[in-house]
C-alpha cells in the first residue's frame, strides 16, 4: 500500500491524526509523531495567557 505523505509503495501503518485516518510507511509514522509532539500547543497554558492579559 502506499504511504499517504511520501507516496512510497511499501507496508504502512494505521494512524489517527486528530481524528482524521492516514496510512504512513513506518518512517513517515514516526517522523510525523516528532512533528506532532513539537507542534502539540499547551492549550492549558495559552488559557492561561489569554485570561492573564
Ligand atoms: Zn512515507
């Protein structure tokens, strides 16, 4: 099956991202939880901020 992101022919892998399904081959699967993980935003924090100002 083909990876969603690099288009590569080769075994992937189910994933859900924010609710939407995406099939990664195992390299685009991992890069993309680094991206995801350092894009996640501290919703909680940037409440915090807002209320703050
Ligand atoms: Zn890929």
């Amino acid at each position: 099956m083909q990876c969603e992101k690099c288009g590569t022919d080769r075994p992937v892998h189910y994933c859900d991202v924010d609710g939407f399904d995406y099939y990664l081959c195992v390299r685009c699967s991992t890069e993309w939880d680094a991206v995801r993980d350092a894009q996640a935003p501290p919703s909680a924090e940037s409440v915090g901020r807002s209320s703050a100002l």
